[in-house]
C-alpha cells in the first residue's frame, strides 16, 4: 500500500525533473538563438535597421549569457 507521504515525494521529484529539463530546453533555445546572431546576415540587418553593426556582439551575448544561466540554474522553491 502506498502511503500519502510516499505520493507527495514522488510527485515532487517528478515536478523537479519536468522544471529541470523544461529550463535546459528553454537555455538551449537562447543560446542557439543567440549563436545566429554572429553571422554576418545579422550585421548586414542591423546596419539596414539604422543600427551600428557593432551591436552584434552585445545583443548575441545578451541572448547566450541568460541562457546559460537558465540551463545551469535551478529555480528555488
């Protein structure tokens, strides 16, 4: 028979496994996102907005570093 503390461990490590791999999902997301934003396409679109080329860089770490930190972090319950 299985008891009700049993239940509520179990759901609670299955609850911390999905938020786990739904945050690794979601950082790689970022991060390949961010990955595009090198290549030169990207420049060329930026200096067609108005926008200094050089933005590339800033805007590409600005994706990738959340990214990370959302892939190597676990949420605090």
């Amino acid at each position: 028979m299985l008891d009700l503390a049993t239940a509520e461990i179990r759901e609670k490590i299955l609850n911390d496994v999905v938020f786990m791999r739904l945050r690794s999902v979601i950082g790689v997301i970022f991060i390949v996102h961010g990955l595009q934003k090198f290549n030169e396409l990207f420049a060329n679109a930026l200096t067609n907005m108005g926008l200094p080329a050089e933005l590339q860089i800033p805007i590409a770490f600005a994706e990738i570093i959340p990214g990370i930190w959302q892939s190597i972090t676990r949420e605090q319950s």
